[in-house]
C-alpha cells in the first residue's frame, strides 16, 4: 500500500493540448519577465548513408579477427 494520500481522480482527459507558456506557469506558479519562449527552426533532415553503425561494427570485428597473432614478447 503507497504511503502518499490515495488519488481522487482515475485518470485526466485533456481538452486540448497545452503551450509551453502555459506549462512554465502551470510549473512555476507565475510568469517571470525575463523568461521568453523562443521557438526554434525545425532540424534539417539528416542525409541518408551507405553505412550503418552495425555494419562498421561488424567490419571492424572482422578486420580484428583477420589481424595476424603477435609474437608474445618471451620472459628474460
């Protein structure tokens, strides 16, 4: 049994989406002057590779595996 106070309500279902602006206040409890809500350009789309990270994992791992022995250094 949860040692906090046992929740009232099931579940919330939101009406609409809210702004950033309305979740700083909704956070913070009021609207600080200096704070501004920038919005950012959307990222531009990445380029597509020939390479993925497994197969340079995978050619790595090979080329290890191909790597001739190296002659034990003998104890004097």
């Amino acid at each position: 049994m949860p040692s906090g106070a046992a929740r009232t309500l099931r579940f919330v279902r939101r009406l609409r989406t809210l702004s950033e602006a309305e979740c700083y206040v909704r956070c913070y409890g009021g609207w600080d002057p200096t704070v501004t809500i920038v919005r950012l350009e959307p990222r531009r789309p990445r380029y597509d590779l020939a390479v993925t990270g497994e197969h340079l994992r995978r050619e790595f791992e090979a080329r290890i595996d191909a790597r001739p022995d190296e002659a034990q250094p003998e104890a004097a």
